[in-house]
C-alpha cells in the first residue's frame, strides 16, 4: 500500500513537471512584398529527434502559436502551398519558464497568378506533373529550333566577314559598250499609279547603249493606272527607247503569270526585273551585265537600297533588318557556295536560265525564291552584288508592312512544302547546301516558334512555382540566350549606321537591335498565321504592297491602296499586349526577373504593332 501511494505521488509530480516544461511556442508572419500580416498560413513544427509534428496557422494579425511544445530541437517550416517553402531551426530549451516566443519573420507567395497547378486535394498531381513535363518539353524544342537558326545565321556572318576582306582586293569586270549584251526589263504593276511614272522614267534613262535594251511595262492594273501607264510609256517611246505596254485583263497568276505570259515577247538574251517601287540609278546596267562573263551565271542580284528609311521609326527597322538580309545573309550564302535566292526585283536572269529551270510559276506567293531554287538544282550559278545598290521604298504603314510581311512569310512555307523533298534527294548536292537550304525555306518557320515559345513561357512560370524538383530544368533554358548573342553579330555586320566613333556606333545598334527584335515579336501573330496557312494549303490572292511615292511625312496625301480595318489578328495582338504585360509587371512586383525582359518585349512589341495599326484606322494614315 505504502508503494502504491509512493508511485501514485510520483506519477502525479511527473506529470506536473512535465506540464511546467511545456510551453507555447509563438511568433508573427509578414509578407515580404506589402509587409502586412501574412493570414492563414499553414506552418508546421517537427521534432528532429523523434519526428513528431505540430500544426497551426496564422489568425489575422498573421501569429502563431504552437501549443504545449516540450523542449527539443525542432524544424519550423512553412507547409502552406501559396508561399514559398521555408524551414528555420528552433531550440525550445528547459531553461525557458514562458512561452517561446520568436521574432516577426517575412516569407514570399509563390508568384503563380492563376493557381498552383502542382497542387491537387492538397498533393502533388501525377497529371499536372505529366502536363508540365510536355510543355517543358514543347518549349525546349522551340528554344532548340531558334538555337539552331541562330547558329546557321552565325556561320553565314562568319563567311560573310570572310569573303568580305577578299572582295576588298577581288578584279571586278568592266563594262565594254562593244560587248554589251542585250536586255529586256521587265516591269509587272498592278494598280500602281502613285509610282508607276517613277520606275518607268528611271529605267529609260539607264545609261547602256539603246539598241541593247527594251523595256516590257507588263501591266495588270484595273484602274487609272493603265491610262497613266499607257501616257508615259508613249512620252519615253517618242524619245527613242524601246518600250511596251502589255496590258493583262485577266490576272492569271498575278505577279507570276504576268512575267510568264511575256516571256515569249522578250527580244533580248537576259531579263532585268523591278518591282514599282525600285528606281535604280542609270549605271545599274552597266554594273552588273559584266558579271555574266561566265556561261553558268544563271542570275545576278544586287542589294536593295532605301530611298525612305529615315521616314519613321517602322523604317528605320525596316532597314535595319533587310540590311541583314542582304549583308550576312546573301553574302554568306554565296561566298559558301550555297543556294541564295533572286529577291524579286532589282536582278537580272538569264533568259536560258528561266526556260531550262521550267519558267515561272505560280502556285506559290514567292514565285521568285520557288524558281531559284529550281534553278540553282540545275546547276546555274547565282551572283549577288553587294556594292550594287537598287533602291526601293519601304512600306510607311503598319498595314503595309503586314500586307508584306504576310506575303513573304506565307510564300516562304510554301516553297517550303513544295521544294522540301527535291531537296533533300537531288542528286549532286553537297550536304552543306541540303542543310542550309532546307533550313533558308524553312526559316519564316521561326515566327512560329518564337510564339510557341511565348505563350508557353506563361505555363513555365506556373511550373517554376509549383514544380520545385523541375526548376533546374528550366533554369537551363538559360543558356540558350546565347541565341541573342548570335543574332546580335550577324546584323552588327551588317550595320550601315557606323561612325569612326566605334564605342558610340555600338550603342546606337544595341538601341536599334533591341527596337528591331521587340517589333519582330509583335509581329508573330501575324507571321504565324501566314506561315500555318502556307503549311496547310489555304490559298490566297497575291496582295501586293501598296507604294506612297513619299521619303517625309509631309508628302504624305494618303493612298487608296493602303486597306485597314480591324480584323481578328488585330484584337489578338492587343489581348497579348495585356497578357504580357501584366505578367512581365507581376513578375517584377515579386522580385522574379527571369523572363522579365523576355515579357517586356512581347508586350512593347505587340503594343507597338497594335496602337499603330489602330493609330493609322483613326487617322486614315
């Protein structure tokens, strides 16, 4: 009995003391971003030792409290799924008498702007998980196929910068008046009375002897145009040069079927073609003739200049990036030996050269690049002439630009789709050439990508924040910034804004490289949609560029041509203007920079394309 009781006093002075030692462990949560009081936060406390765990959660003044805590070594660790996971250590020692109270700490929500799509009934979904493997993966192909465009377009600068210092010393052939060889140019309009006098009168007054070229005005046009046709060329034919107006009343074909239907009227050996807008200087003949000393030359292209870059900013980008085009891109391609392509205007061919690669067709909207690939199969030699300037007007508008821009992406996906397989099984072509020519019609594709990419950026960032154990993986998307770097030499070369002041004229070209990319990414939209409907099939009528005739905005009286309304893609482009916008500002607020810039730019540039094109509709500009 006497044990009994002694046990019974022991029992109750342990359970006593055990009691004493216990405590509450309590203290406060902040949000790092409003610093208020983080409410209804999960938190849980576990003991290292033996594993046990307390739960609690915030009340509205963001406390905590931990009941009856017994002194141990523990892991506090925020559990809650709209924040970020922090775990601290805490000793409750037996030395404390009170409650265990611990400073005021911040933690971070996670960023995600929807929801924590890795979160399902409170677990990590094997779906969701699965679904953000597949869009890294979608991603990652795109980041790869633009790497892979960047890296071609690098060895076509370096070949570029190559040649370059051996042309420096290059013999160039000199024009001999005895020798000349006898042109036909040819000049395909279509409803283009603001600048059908210019192109006509300029091609009369080249300098080459008159007896050795004619010119075929080959007209499709369905408005006054024709009569203002019809009136010059009479003025230009009583001053002795040869001239004639060949006037279509079914548009066949467009572009195509009119020089195709006039092939048979062509008196000289060698066809010069211009596009209305071009209006070369006298000499230009005279410059590049010589260069068909060799029976195998099948074309020669000369660079195309711009008589309105400074008219506006879209001009001045417009430059930028076609001077790309005709530096690194042209002139790596041919000091490589690999295929180029006539660019529809400001070239002369071979007559031969277009009969034996099987003439003109029309059943791609860039007939120019279709034919020179099945030129170039056939062996014929292109030359392109770098230092032989034909200049043209670039598009004032932001419809304009699109009208264009839509034309040449949606061609380059056909010729694409038609030419891919000869190609890649035609006999006696060099490997190197099979790879950069699939990859030349292939390369419009690239607006597709970068959209792709775009809006999947949006779900990697939701993957970033729900995915903890898939962040390496997207953090090694950053290496292929390096893209940029690529992108950035090969228009560096092609720069024609430089200074002796080296240091200022790379500053100026980072400013203008980064305005060109950021109107490139809002134009991918729209490119995108011309390129699908050229994968699929889906015809269209040539929509030529409308021409303005002006180099200042006070020439400006307005174009007939020049058609705007608001269509899908517009309302596309504003709704993506917000979209990025409001992620690139969200991700900023919460101190997450990563694709900050990527935003940034998606949102300026589809802004950009956007407010013009509604700009232009208000203004009839």
């Amino acid at each position: 009995m006497r044990s009994l009781l002694l046990a019974l006093v022991c029992s109750v002075f342990s359970y006593y003391a055990s009691a004493q030692t216990a405590r509450d462990v309590k203290g406060q949560l902040l949000d790092q971003r409003t610093e208020n009081p983080a409410e209804e936060v999960k938190l849980e406390l576990k003991d290292k030792a033996s594993g046990k765990i307390y739960t609690t959660e915030t009340d509205e003044e963001g406390n905590y409290t931990f009941n009856n805590v017994k002194p141990a070594v523990y892991q506090l660790k925020i559990t809650d799924k709209d924040y970020e996971a922090k775990s601290f250590e805490v000793n409750v020692d037996a030395d404390h008498t009170g409650d265990y109270n611990m400073q005021p700490f911040m933690i971070s929500l996670k960023v995600t702007w929807l929801f924590n799509w890795g979160d399902w009934k409170g677990k990590e979904h094997y779906w969701s998980h699965l679904t953000a493997k597949i869009i890294l993966w979608i991603y990652g192909i795109c980041l790869v196929l633009v790497f892979f465009y960047s890296i071609l377009q690098l060895s076509l600068s370096i070949a570029y910068a190559k040649n370059r210092k051996k042309k420096a010393n290059e013999v160039r052939p000199v024009f001999d008046p005895a020798t000349a060889k006898r042109v036909t140019i040819q000049l395909p309009m279509y409803n283009e009375m603001y600048v059908a006098d210019r192109i006509i009168e300029a091609c009369a007054q080249f300098d080459y002897p008159r007896d050795k070229f004619d010119i075929q005005v080959l007209d499709d046009s369905t408005d006054e145009t024709k009569d203002v046709i019809a009136k010059k060329v009479a003025e230009v034919a009583a001053r002795g040069v040869q001239i004639e107006h060949i006037h279509r009343v079914d548009r066949t074909g467009y572009k195509a079927g009119a020089l195709d239907a006039a092939m048979d009227r062509v008196k000289g050996e060698f066809i010069a073609i211009f596009d209305a807008d071009f209006v070369p200087e006298p000499d230009w003949l005279q410059r590049t003739m010589p260069n068909f000393d060799n029976d195998n030359v099948g074309v020669v292209q000369t660079r195309w200049g711009h008589l309105n870059k400074s008219y506006s900013l879209l001009t001045e980008l417009q430059a930028f990036g076609l001077n790309g085009h005709f530096a690194a891109e042209q002139g790596g391609r041919n000091a490589s030996g690999h295929f180029i392509n006539f660019n529809g205007t400001g070239g002369v061919w071979r007559k031969a050269c277009i009969e034996s690669a099987g003439g003109w067709e029309h059943d791609t909207l860039t007939e120019d690049l279709d034919l020179s690939y099945r030129a170039q199969l056939r062996g014929w030699k292109f030359k392109y002439l770098e230092d032989v300037v034909a200049p043209a007007e670039l598009p004032i508008t932001m419809s304009a630009l699109k009208a264009q821009q839509h034309r040449w992406m949606k061609g380059g996906a056909e010729c694409f789709i038609k030419m891919r397989k000869t190609i890649l099984t035609y006999k006696g072509v060099k490997l190197s050439d099979r790879i950069h020519g699939m990859a030349h019609l292939f390369n419009s594709s690239v607006f597709m990508f970068i959209l792709i990419m775009s809006f999947m950026s949006l779900a990697v960032l939701h993957i970033k924040d729900s995915f903890s154990d898939l962040n390496m993986v997207i953090q090694l998307g950053s290496f292929f910034i390096s893209s940029t770097v690529f992108l950035m030499y090969y228009y560096w070369l092609a720069y024609r804004d430089k200074t002796e002041n080296k240091v200022g004229s790379f500053f100026r070209f980072v400013g203008r490289f980064f305005q060109f990319l950021t109107v490139s990414l809002g134009l991918s939209l729209s490119n995108t949609i011309a390129v699908l409907e050229g994968y699929m099939g889906i015809k269209s009528s040539f929509v030529r560029t409308p021409k303005f005739a002006v180099a200042k905005k006070t020439e400006f009286k307005g174009n007939k041509y020049d058609k705007k309304s608001i269509s899908l893609i517009t309302i596309g482009e504003g709704i993506l203007m917000v979209v990025f916008g409001f992620t690139a500002v969200n991700r900023a607020i919460y101190g997450d920079f990563g694709m900050v810039p990527f935003h940034l730019m998606l949102a300026t540039g589809y802004g950009l394309v956007f407010f013009n094109t509604l700009k232009e509709l208000r203004q009839g500009a």
